[in-house]
C-alpha cells in the first residue's frame, strides 16, 4: 500500500535526462507509480516522498552531474523522514551497485530493461529499509506493456522497437539497451488507435534504428507497412517516426512517406559526418554518397520535404579533409536544422580509447564553423516559406519569447518550429489545435507568422488541454499483428558487422 503516514497518498516526482527514449520511459515510470498509488508531487514540491532519476550516459560528465544531484538530495532526504530515492535509466544500467557504494542514500537501482519492476522494488526498499538494486541483463516484457501516463494531449511517443544491432563506435546504447527487439505490428497499432481515442493528434514512431524494424520477424519491409497501416488510423492526422539509419533506408520507405497523407513530409536522418574515413572508424557502415542518394529520392518523391540530422564534429582522428567533407554534405543537402554536437568521451564506447582523440580548441573551431555553415543554409531554406501557408499544431511552451510578444508556437507538418500571432482568435485557440496561417518571417530556427490566422480548427486534443487531461494508455500487450509477417522465432541478429 503506497500511502504516507498521514494517510494522504505518497507523492514522486521524475527526473529526466537524455534522449527521447528516457523522455518516454518516463512517462511508463509515471504511468506504473500513479498505477501503483502514488500521485504526482506539485511542480513546487521540494520534497517528494519518491524521487526518481531517470539518467543518461552518453555525456562525459554525465555521472558527476548525477552524484552532485544525489548529493543535494541527502539533506533534504534527512529532513524528510520516508522520503526514497530511485535511480534508473542508462547510467545506472551502468554503474549499478556503484550507485548505492557511492551514494549510500539511495533506495533503489533499476535498469533499462526492468522498469516495470520499479513499484515493487520501492516498496521492498521501504519494508527492508535497505538498498533494492536489480539490474537485468535483457528485456523481460517489451515497456510498452506498461501503464503510461502521457504528457501531452496532442501528441504521442510510441515505441516500434528498443536496442540496437548496431555497432556505432560512439555510442552507449547496443551495451547498455541491448539488441533490437521488435514489438508486433498489431501491438503498436493498437497502442496507436488508444492515443487517437484519446484525441491525440500526431503520433511519432520510436526506435534506436526504426529501418531495421522487423529484423527480429524476418520482413525487412516491415517499416514501411507499418507506415501505410497508420494510414488508414482515422483521426491521426500526423505520423513522424525517429531515428532511421541510412544503412538500412530502403525505397519502399520513401514511398510509403509519400504516399500516406498523414505521415508528415519531415526526415530526421543521422549524418553524423561526411567524411567516409570517418564513418568508418565511427562503424556507420553507409557512405556519403549512399545518405545524399536517399535525400535526393526523398526529394523527388516529396519536394516539400523537410530533412534533419545530426553531426558530430572532431571525431578521434577526423582530419581537415575530413571536416571539410561533412561540409561538402551539409552544403549538398540542405538541411533545414541539424543537431551539431562536439565529440566528447563516452565512457564505455569504443571511441573512448582511440588515438586521435583532438584538442579541444580543434573541435570548438571546427564546431563553429560547422553552425555559421549550417544556420547560413537552414536561414535559406527558411526564407523559402516565407508567403505560404503552413498548418500549425498548437504546443504547449515551444518558446519562451511567446509570453512577451503575445505569440502562441506549434510545429508545422514539416516539424518546423513557428510563432504564430493569434489575432483575433486569442484566448480561443488551445494547445493541441490547429490553425493555418502565413508565414511572414524566417529565422534560422523558426518562421514567424504575424497576420491573422487564415483558420483555426478546436480539436479533441485542445478540449483535453483546456481540460488538464492528459492520455494514459493501459499497457497495451495484445493485438492481432496485421502487417508484416506473424512473431516466430527471431531470426539471429549478428550485429553490424558491415558498420
Ligand atoms: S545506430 Fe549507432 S548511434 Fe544509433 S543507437 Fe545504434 S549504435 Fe547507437
């Protein structure tokens, strides 16, 4: 029973880092603790009854960023007699029992793939008043069967997959999220069609490489079915899906793109650099030339789209040459935003050890030079869109300037951000609305919209808003597959050799 001593029921409070896949554990970590009793503390609070810290590894410095908030945690802990601390997610896949060695205050370590266990081990740590860790090595149930408490009525994150057969050097995930594994077509649509009954709106398809989606049941075409079979989902008006993986991109995918109306016209697609020498000591087995290939038949199929990435710059051993080559690439592609991000150690990977590592005035300079480069062409590609009309999806605090400038913000169908006046419709239109308006302004990262909207239409999703109703979906465990090939046994997943 999860009540406080008063009675009254225990409060916890979640504490995220990293990436969306933690943004989206997070809501299951909720989703299974109001499921278990507990209510979530007010955003004020100082002392919950449970924290919980939902980590990241993959930055260097991420565990002393999680010892000095367990550290500030301690005397709040002392003064809060009952109080329980849980650390989950990546790093404590990780560190595991170091966790409660260096911070002996901690109640409970879960990983990765045992978060459902979290209820239990909370309160197995209060009845024993002693430290519960339990880390398991792979994935027991797929996390989508577990209760989710959702943070926004209008938009959903559902997960197709979880690992990665990959072998990337700079990457933590394929050691501490283990292999892909593929959730059955008819699970996830099901998950889907309970986010549409609930109103939402727009539904982004999560996996560390959703290409390989299928891997595990044998159909290497799988993705894109699931793509058209969300097609035919009434009242989802918009379907994103991250990250792929131009190793695995295969054509039928940019045509499902194209050919379903509600899968959105917008492409993230990791570069992470444009130098073939280096995505080779990265282990990313595509080439330049095969990533600018599937650009220009996404562009044929869809001229409207809107392609990102992500770039990494001063890879161990990256040389000028090499830079100047993801520059040739940034320049050929045109991304309309990209996420530059400077190589840092991830302890764990192999790119940690390499030689080569850089001085850290070389990546900075490269790192500068890389954005002047890029925001000089998402500007142009911005202007573009200058005079046309976009279709806006109201969000919640997409920019903070909105308050001052009495703008309301929402994502374009192409992902972009745009602050939009709201003219005579203030007040009226809510987050998870839609409206239609015409771009008057661009910046490098965002477009402005400063005329009266053109329409605006209330929607379910901004009833639930307005309401302070947000989606929980059951754990969604059954559902017919109605795509791709039944669940057999998984076929062997070697992991990228190739890369
Ligand atoms: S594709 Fe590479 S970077 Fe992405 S999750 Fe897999 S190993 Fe990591």
């Amino acid at each position: 029973m999860t009540t406080a001593a008063a009675g009254s029921p225990r409060t916890y409070q979640v504490r995220t880092y990293g990436c969306q896949m933690n943004v989206h554990d997070s809501e299951r970590i909720s989703g299974l603790l109001e499921q278990a009793g507990y209510v979530r503390a007010a955003e004020a609070d100082e002392q919950p009854d449970v924290v919980v810290f939902n980590t990241c590894a993959v930055r260097e410095n991420a565990d002393n960023r999680l010892y000095g908030n367990l550290g500030h945690l301690r005397p709040v802990k002392d003064k809060h007699p009952g109080m329980q601390i849980a650390v989950g997610g990546c790093l404590a896949q990780k560190d595991r029992g170091d966790i409660v060695r260096k911070a002996p205050w901690v109640d409970v370590v879960f990983g990765t793939h045992n978060i459902g266990s979290l209820p239990v081990l909370l309160e197995r740590a209060r009845h024993n008043t002693a430290a519960e860790v339990e880390i398991l090595e792979s994935l027991d149930v797929f996390p989508s069967t577990l209760p989710t408490r959702r943070e926004s009525t209008y938009a959903g994150w559902v997960s197709i997959s979880v690992g990665c057969n990959n072998t990337c050097t700079f990457c933590i995930v394929p050691s501490l999220r283990g292999k892909e594994k593929d959730r059955r077509p008819g699970d996830i649509l099901s998950e889907v069609r309970a986010l549409v009954d609930e109103g939402v709106l727009e539904v982004t398809l999560l996996g560390q490489n959703v290409n390989s989606y299928g891997v595990e049941f044998g159909d290497r075409y799988a993705f894109g079915k699931l793509l058209r079979a969300c097609g035919d989902i009434e009242g989802l008006e918009r379907v994103r899906f991250t990250s792929p993986h131009p190793k695995d991109f295969t054509d039928d995918v940019i045509a499902a793109m194209a050919e379903t109306p509600n899968v959105c016209h917008s492409l993230h697609m990791p570069l992470q650099s444009g130098s073939d020498d280096v995505l080779r000591t990265m282990r990313r087995s595509y080439r330049s030339e095969k990533y600018l290939g599937i650009i220009e038949k996404v562009r044929a199929a869809m001229p409207d789209a809107a392609i990102t990435t992500d770039i990494i710059v001063g890879f161990p051993g990256e040389t000028d040459a090499d830079f100047e080559k993801t520059l040739d690439v940034v320049r050929e592609a045109r991304f309309s935003s990209a996420f530059t991000f400077q190589y840092s150690k991830r302890p764990g990977t192999p790119a940690a050890t390499m030689d080569g590592q850089l001085p850290k005035q070389v990546v900075q300079e490269r790192y500068e030079r890389l954005i002047a480069t890029v925001e000089e062409i998402t500007w142009s590609e911005n202007r573009k869109l200058v005079g046309e009309t976009v279709e806006v999806l109201v969000a919640v605090g997409e920019g903070r300037k909105d308050e001052r400038t009495g703008r309301l913000s929402g994502r374009a169908r192409d992902g972009r951000l745009v602050h939009f006046d709201a003219g005579s419709l203030a007040g009226q239109i809510r987050p998870g609305d839609i409206v239609h308006t015409t771009v008057t302004y661009a910046a490098p990262h965002h477009l402005n919209a400063d005329g009266e909207p053109l329409s605006h239409r209330r929607t379910r999703a901004g009833d639930a808003a307005e309401a302070g109703r947000a989606p929980r979906t059951p754990g969604v465990l059954l559902g017919l597959p109605t795509i791709g090939a039944p669940a057999a046994a998984p076929a062997p997943t070697g992991g990228c050799a190739a890369n």
